[in-house]
C-alpha cells in the first residue's frame, strides 16, 4: 500500500512542477492523512505555523518573492481563520492556492453532524464563502480531482490571484494511475489585429509629444514584465517612476528614476516629471485612495496610453486580447524608434529630510535605514509609518519592496516576511513594523525562531495606532494599545541566539543596527519614537482619508 499514487501525491507533485517548494499551514484532523504524503514528499517541504491566519500572510509572502505558493488547512475553523489572508492575495494579485483538507466524501454524503461544521450537514458552506476571494474552486471527488487540481492551479498561474481546493481525506488516499507532469503555462488570447491599431494608436500619441514618462506599478510584476521594464528605462532614457505598490520596479539608482509617485503629495519633481510630461505611459497601474492621496492624480486619460495584464488604453481608444509582455515589448522599440524627437530631461533627485535636532524622530530613522538598505535586501513595510516612510528611501540595486496598501490588513507583514525569508534563504530580509500591528501577529515572530530565520526586524514603537491618530481621534483611548516589554519577546519564543536592543536616540539606533549587521542571525530591534510623529506622505494621506470617511 505503500508504493500506492495517490490523489494527494498527484497534488503534491502538480504544485512542485509549478514552482512550489515549500507548503505552509496548520495541521487539523482533517488533513493529517494527507499531510503524512507531505511529509514523504521529495520535493515539497512542510513549513508549519502558529495559527491560520499567520499561515496565510506567510504563503502570500512566499508567492511575492518566488511567484506562487500554496496554503493548507482544515475544513472550517482553519479555512475561515485563513480567509482574511486569501482575501489579501486577491486583492493585490498574489498567486496562492489554498488547500483545504476536508471529511471524507463518504461522511458528506452521510450528511452527517461533524465537528468543525454548522450542524446542519451542509459541507458547501465555507467553499461558496472562499468564492468571491478565488478564481477558480475545486471540489474533488473520485471522478474529478486530477481534472480540477489542474483547471484549479492553470487558472491561479494564469490569473496570479489565489485558488481553492476541497480535498476530502479519503480522496486525498484514493489511488490514481496517472502520475502528475509538468504543464505548459496558459497562454493569454492574442490579437494581432488589435495589436496593429494599437501600434497605430500609440505611435500617433508618441508623435505628437514634446515629452514623455513612464508609471509602473505591481501588476507589471505580478504579470512578470519587471525584467523587461528595466531593459527598455536602460535602454530609452524616459523620465519613469513608480507608485508604493510597484516600488522596487526599476534601479532606483538610476538617473532617471525619479522617485515614488503618491499624486499631490509626491515630491515636487516627482510630481513634475510624471505629471508634466505630454504623454506617460502608465503599466500595470491601479489608482488606489492610499498610495494616490485620495485619487489626487493628475494624469487625465486623454494623454496616457495604458498597458493592463490583458489589454491597452491610448487616450479613450480600448484595446483587447494584448497579453502586457507584447505591449511593454512593442512600445520599447517604438519608443527606441522616436526618443531622438524628444529633448532630455534632467531628473531632479529628491533626498530624505533631516532631523531638526539630535532626537530620535521620523526624519533620523529613515536617514539611519536609508544607510542600512544594501542591494539584494528585501524589505517588508507594514502598513502605516513603516510603509508611507519606506515610500521616500530610494532603493539599492536589486532590493525587492513588499507593501500590502489596497488590502492593508495591519499585522500582515511579519508572517509574511516570514514567508519572504523561506522563500529566498539567502537573502538578507529586513522588516519594518510598527507596535500595534505586530501586537495583531506577533507568534510569527516564534514559528521564524523555530525555523531559525534570521531577519533584521525594526519594531516602531510610538504607543499604539499612530495611522489610526492621524485620521482621526488623536487622544481616543480606542487608539492605545497595552505597552509590551518589546525586547523580552525573542527570548520568551525561544529565541537563544537572537540579537535583540531597544533604541531610544539616534545613537542607540546606530550601535544596534551596527550589531545587527555583524553577523547573519535575526535582529530584533525596538525603536521608540514620538507618538503623533508621522512621515509627511502619510500626513497627506490621513488628511485624505480623514476627509473621505466624513463624506466630504
């Protein structure tokens, strides 16, 4: 019985031919069976967490960095705990595929009264909840379950958002005589026809332009044209820039990046050199409220032409079945044909600001990260001081950025950069959350000690939801939070051999950070800063949505 192929293994081997090495989870009942298969598995690697929802943020950390990931679960309690994580990779276009281990079909079919269900026999129930935060669902049966793991993961590759499996345990056992093989990724619906009038469009608009910029953002990422971006702002000296979704797009050491565009409240020659220019070409943009100051762009549509994963925008001109790595391609070499028509321009680089006086603030701490960041870093930016702030750093070569601003669940980013540094072990990973958002996941700090991670993790303590303050009820006790022995944390997870410091003045923060680069191991530093001290971004962001959420 042994030497049987099973259902569960065919599973195991499609997700490690689309890319997946390791699968994050929480054991239940329900998947144990299945998860023994894991555990024998060759190629996949089970990484356990501390709680479902940890679990989640750890896979949409992983398939940031690596592409895609895959979550496990038990039915019910573990799946509805996961929900508010699959809900986040949705939103932001991450590819994760969460597997669910279900009762057995025979017990469904029963309708029998078990655990971890509603009690009224319906085995349906939280599936059609997981519908609207998945592209495709599965249900397996016997007679299905090859077909659907496969429609389930070609659709969540194809999509790069998240998918659901239903594996009942006894399916997961069931013998198959066909083994898993790699297949070929989907292609998106090409037009060639709707290529020539875009072309045409394009090179019209391009024609009549004195001057012309690029905008990027994540989509051109999470649809794999980032290498090709970098190529043709090497090769056509555009004016280009992204928004804080899409940071870490391009070299930002480049001379013609000219630094992170947030609407009215970018820099003044960021704002110019994208807003000013005739024509911009915006590549997998979405206009969120956060990372646009309330929707305060100035970039009308009539002087864009916008490339989307699946199609193209000239003006008002809509252009379908255009997969983004076709347009990113041709409008390279168009622009290449007709740079010579246009003057350069001479990106204005903006620098951080300074501290006022020799007080840890703000302005020191981004100075003192600005120094640390080193190229090949990634950095991971909870929502709030940590990320608004990082918006200004200007990135070494090769530092990936990972933010979470549309779905901006506080508490995301340290299991997901647990998640980051699974998938990538030998890059040095640095995070950047503040005290009450890491109050929300903090046993992900001991599943990275289990597993012997070694991040460098900043913890900004400025007594509670300072985001929250800003936008509004600054003195509301609804916005405190109980104040941590923040530096006993490591120890009390089992952390022996962690680095840990609390740093309370710019010379404080400077011995940690040197200590902490001294030698790979994680680094867990406190750093206290003033209460109602916010970077100048999220000041105009949380006057934005201040201004939003009354209705004006």
């Amino acid at each position: 019985m042994d030497n049987l192929y099973t259902v569960g293994d065919y599973l195991l081997d499609r997700l490690s031919f689309s890319g997946i090495s390791e699968l994050f989870g929480v054991p239940g009942d329900y998947n144990l069976q299945f998860l023994d298969s894991v555990i024998s598995h060759q190629e996949i690697t089970w990484v356990g967490c501390t709680n479902e929802l940890n679990a989640a943020y750890g896979a949409d950390g992983y398939a940031r960095t690596k592409g895609i990931a895959a979550l496990l679960t038990t039915f019910g309690v573990g799946e509805l705990s996961a929900l508010n994580g699959i809900a986040g990779s949705y939103a932001e276009y991450v590819p994760v595929i969460h597997i669910v281990g279900a009762p057995p079909l025979s017990a469904q079919r029963k309708g029998e009264l078990l655990h971890h269900t509603l009690g009224d026999g319906d085995f349906s129930h939280f599936m059609r909840m997981s519908q609207p935060v998945s592209v495709a669902l599965g249900s397996l049966t016997p007679e299905n379950a090859l077909t659907e793991i496969d429609r389930v993961i070609e659709e969540v590759i194809y999509t790069s958002r998240p998918g659901y499996l239903l594996l009942p345990s006894d399916v997961a056992a069931m013998p198959v005589s066909t083994r898993a093989h790699a297949v070929p990724a989907r292609q998106p619906t090409f037009s060639a026809s709707s290529l020539e009038a875009f072309v045409a469009a394009a090179d019209a608009q391009l024609r009549r332009a004195g001057r012309v910029a690029l905008l990027a953002d994540f989509l051109a990422e999470r649809f794999d044209v980032k290498a090709a971006l970098e190529h043709w702002m090497e090769d056509v000296p555009l004016a280009h820039s992204t928004l804080l979704m899409g940071k870490g797009l391009f070299n930002e050491q480049q001379p013609n990046f000219a630094g992170t565009y947030s609407g009215a409240a970018s820099a003044a020659s960021t704002k110019e050199a994208i807003e000013g220019a005739d024509v911009v070409i915006t590549v997998g943009v979405k206009f969120t409220d956060t990372i646009t100051a309330g929707f305060t762009q100035q970039l009308p549509a009539e002087k864009c032409i916008d490339l989307q994963p699946f199609s193209a925008r000239v003006g008002n001109q809509i252009f379908h079945q255009l997969p983004i790595a076709k347009t990113v391609s041709v409008l390279h070499r168009l622009t290449a044909e007709l740079a010579s028509l246009w003057p350069p321009y001479a990106v204005k680089r903006t620098t951080l600001p300074q501290p006022a006086d020799d007080s840890l603030d703000q302005h020191a701490f981004w100075q003192q990260i600005q120094a640390f960041l080193r190229p090949g870093d990634v950095l991971v930016a909870e929502q709030g001081t940590s990320c608004f702030g990082a918006a200004a750093l200007t990135l070494p070569q090769d530092c990936q950025f990972v933010v979470q601003p549309l779905w901006g669940s506080i508490g995301f980013t340290l299991p997901a950069a647990f998640g980051v540094q699974i998938a990538v072990p030998d890059r040095r990973v640095v995070l950047l959350i503040g005290d009450g958002s890491a109050q929300l996941t903090l046993q992900g700090l001991g599943a990275a000690i289990r597993y012997g991670l070694p991040p460098v993790i900043f913890v900004i303590n400025n007594e509670g939801y300072t985001v929250e303050r800003a936008i509004h009820g600054e003195t509301q006790r609804y916005n405190d939070i109980a104040q941590w022995n923040w530096t006993q944390f490591p120890a009390a997870f089992g952390g022996k051999n962690v680095f840990s410091a609390r740093a309370d003045s710019p010379q404080a923060l400077k011995a940690a950070i040197e200590q902490a680069s001294a030698k790979r191991r994680m680094a867990w530093i406190e750093v206290i800063l003033p209460k109602m001290d916010i970077p100048e971004l999220l000041d105009s962001v949380t006057k934005s949505l201040a201004k939003r959420n009354s209705g004006q």
